[in-house]
C-alpha cells in the first residue's frame, strides 16, 4: 500500500473558516478572536481521522506580494483589506500546528499554492498517494493519477469535493493540465485577472476542445469567427498573462524533503497550555484522545484518532469527501464553548 501525503493551504482554508463561523461566537474571555482556528482545525481532524496520511504539511502565503504582483501590479489587487480579527488568528494557528507537529512552510515571493505544488510533484515522484487540500482552483492543475484535490464545495470547510482527473473532466469539460487555460481565457476574478471579453467557459472549452491548448488556439486565432474571435484577436495578451500567472511552481528550493514529512506524534504538553488558553475545551478532548492511542499513531505510522473519539463517517464514496458529521459537531461545540 502506497504512503499518503497530505498538503493543505492553511491561508484559503482558515479564511474559509474565518467567514463560515460566527467571529463573535469564537472568542476567549480576553477578546483573541478563534474561530478560523477552530473552524481549520476540526476539518483538520477530519482529514487526519478519514485519510489517515503517513506525511502532512501545511503552507502558507507570507504577505500579499509575490514575484506574481511584480509581474503584474494588478494580481489579486481587487481582494479587500484582511480583517484584523483574522490576522491575529494565523500565528495562533500556526503555533497550534507546530505544537500537533506539523511540519509548517513558508516561502517569501511565492504562494502557498506553489509549495503545494512542489510538494505534490515531488511526492508523486516518490511513490506517494497525494492529497492537495485548497480551496483555489488554480490547484485543480496538480490533479493526475497519483494526485487529488480535495477542494470545499460549500461555504466553510466542513464538505470537501474530491477531484479526482475523472471528476475534473465531469465537472470541467477538460483534462486537469488543461483547466488553467480555460481560467486564462475566461479570466478569475477573485485574483483580478480580466480574461478575454464575451469568452465563458462553455467557449473556452469548445476551443480547447478544438485545438487542444492555449497555444494551439493562438495559433489559429485567424479562423475563429465572430464576436468573440475579434476579441480575442484584440485582447491575446490577457490570456497570455493569465496564463504565465497561473502556472503552478513545482520546483521550489524548500528546507524539507519528503520523508521529513512524516506523522509524529504531538507535543501534548504545548497543545494542552495553547488549547487551554484559546478555551477549546471539546477541541482539546479530542486531541489529547488522538493523543493517548500511541500518542497520535497508529502502529504503521499513520496519523490516527482514538477509538473513544465520535463515529468515523462512512467511508467516502469516489467521487465526494462528506463532512455532514463535522459540521453537526462544530453547531454542538459552538454551543459547548
């Protein structure tokens, strides 16, 4: 059986989570605002009780800047100020993790996506099962054969889609390698990269479909007819640009190789005093149950839950991770805390 690395974005899911529990219902007594926190690490619990990885990291984006924001001034320029509720909570979560012993990363002038990236790409060189958790599209490029997105299909994180390639091609109409080039020509507005005007997907896909890249419909820009073929005649350079930003970086210099990646068993100690000073009482019974079988690992080396912990969920059907139970226990723990 192949070894399963996990890779999480941990900036797009605590911001999912940041907006999917109520702030002012996730608060110590001395105002530090938890709910992104809480919210990331009961889907993390989730993963490690359903997944069971043999090698886990999380990554996260250092500032908003980005050898992408040098190339273009405008790239995610659109996205709002990060609530200041939030901002306290990322050094609070990466303490969390560090005290799990969880291996953290960080690259100043990438994205989190890009360490994902390199991760995924040098796991599945070495033979592992990856499993890519991020709530970017830009990540659904990564899936193949040996690599799966699992992607929040919901507000929250509590339900996770599984992508597979079989899925990517249900759900898109083109292989994962193809999906950034219909992003490209479409344009993504949550990074603020206008794409080609009156282009859809259903259009992006047609001429992908016909000329197999981006390249390919470059190349016969003159053949394509109408509205949309003058545009695109005219606004080329768009998906061009979006298409160089969106390309994943999977060569990444980073100070850890796979094998560092493995689940250890946590600081119990350091969890119990963070736990007990961010008030996560049912948060903290949980962990230190994962904690007691074997200290966090099963006899293979596996991340692990106890057995006194709540029922697994059913095992995941193909082609959808269902977090149904979760997101019972997080409206039970809210009223709890």
């Amino acid at each position: 059986m192949k070894p399963t690395l996990l890779v999480v974005d941990g900036h797009s899911l605590a911001y999912r989570a940041f907006y999917a529990l109520p702030v002012d219902s996730f608060s110590t007594r001395d105002g530090q605002h938890t709910n992104a926190i809480h919210g990331f690490l009961s889907m993390l619990l989730m993963l490690l009780r359903n997944e069971k990885p043999t090698h886990l990291a999380v990554a996260f984006d250092t500032s908003r800047q980005s050898f992408r924001t040098r190339e273009y001034t405008e790239y995610k320029a659109n996205r709002s100020e990060t609530p200041q509720e939030f901002k306290g909570q990322i050094g609070l979560l990466k303490e969390a993790l560090r005290a799990m012993r969880i291996t953290v990363l960080e690259k100043e002038d990438y994205e989190a996506d890009d360490i994902l990236a390199t991760l995924a790409t040098r796991g599945a060189a070495e033979g592992f099962d990856v499993l890519v958790v991020s709530g970017d599209r830009d990540t659904i490029q990564l899936v193949d054969d040996d690599v799966t997105l699992l992607y929040p299909n919901v507000q929250g994180v509590s339900q996770l889609k599984r992508y597979d390639a079989e899925a990517v091609v249900e759900r898109y109409g083109v292989r994962p390698e193809q999906y950034p080039e219909v992003a490209a020509l479409v344009g993504e507005t949550s990074d603020n990269l206008p794409g080609i005007t009156k282009v859809g997907e259903k259009t992006a896909v047609k001429w992908l479909g016909l000329y197999g890249s981006l390249d390919g419909i470059l190349e016969h820009i003159d053949e394509i007819k109408g509205v949309v073929g003058d545009n695109l005649r005219r606004e080329r350079e768009n998906a061009i640009r979006n298409r160089r930003l969106n390309r994943l970086v999977r060569d990444l210099e980073l100070d850890v190789e796979i094998p560092d990646l493995v689940a250890r068993p946590m600081d119990e100690a350091a969890v119990r005093e963070l736990f007990d000073r961010l008030e996560f009482k049912t948060l903290l019974d949980r962990v230190t149950k994962m904690a007691a079988e074997s200290n966090g690992l099963t006899a293979d080396g596996t991340a692990a839950l106890s057995a006194e912990a709540e029922p697994a969920a059913a095992a995941p059907v193909p082609q959808a991770l269902r977090g149904d139970e979760l997101a019972d226990w997080l409206a039970r723990s809210t009223a709890a805390e």
